[in-house]
C-alpha cells in the first residue's frame, strides 16, 4: 500500500479521488454532485490510499483553516469492496502524522 497527496485538482491523485468520491457519495448515499463537489476543492489538501497494484482504494481531504493552523479532515471514503480492513484507519493515521 502507498499513499499519495495533492492540492493540484488536474492530478492523477485527484482525479482518484474524485472517482472514489464519485462512488461512495454520488452513487452510493445519493448525495447531489452540486453538494460533493464545493467551493473548497482548491484550497484542500488531497490524500489517496493505493493498492499494491495502484488501484485508488480510500481517501479523504484535509481543508485548513485561513490561518493555516487548524484543518478538518473531510470526504473520508473508502471503496465498498474494501471496507472491513482497516484502510480508513491506515489512511488516517498517515493525515494524522503528516499533520503532526
């Protein structure tokens, strides 16, 4: 497993992300694509969880404040197939130390 992070919203990275987003809140709870998709893309900072074989699994997005002291984690998702194995935990720790 890796993980990968972004602010670039024309990366491969984000573009991940947006299609886990896609899935799991789109399609998968119904959430209007107006509501998934804000005013706040750019000033994120974008975390993908990868595969060993480079297949896009978990995400989530870190929005900071405008001090840039504080951030809150957002859009944590991880793929229906690989719920159950602790890949949000992992995703989070990485957010958590990378935040430390």
């Amino acid at each position: 497993m890796k993980i990968q992070q972004t602010r670039n919203t024309m990366s491969t990275t984000y573009l991940d992300a947006m299609k886990i987003r896609q899935l799991v809140f789109v399609q998968g709870q119904g959430i209007s694509k107006s509501l998934e998709i804000d005013q706040d893309e750019t000033r994120c900072l974008y975390f993908v969880l990868y595969s060993d074989s480079d297949k896009p699994l978990a995400t989530c997005r870190m929005l900071p404040n405008s001090d840039n002291n504080e951030v809150i984690l957002q859009r944590m998702a991880v793929l229906p197939d690989y719920r159950g194995q602790h890949l949000g935990r992992l995703l989070l720790d990485h957010v958590l130390s990378f935040c430390a």
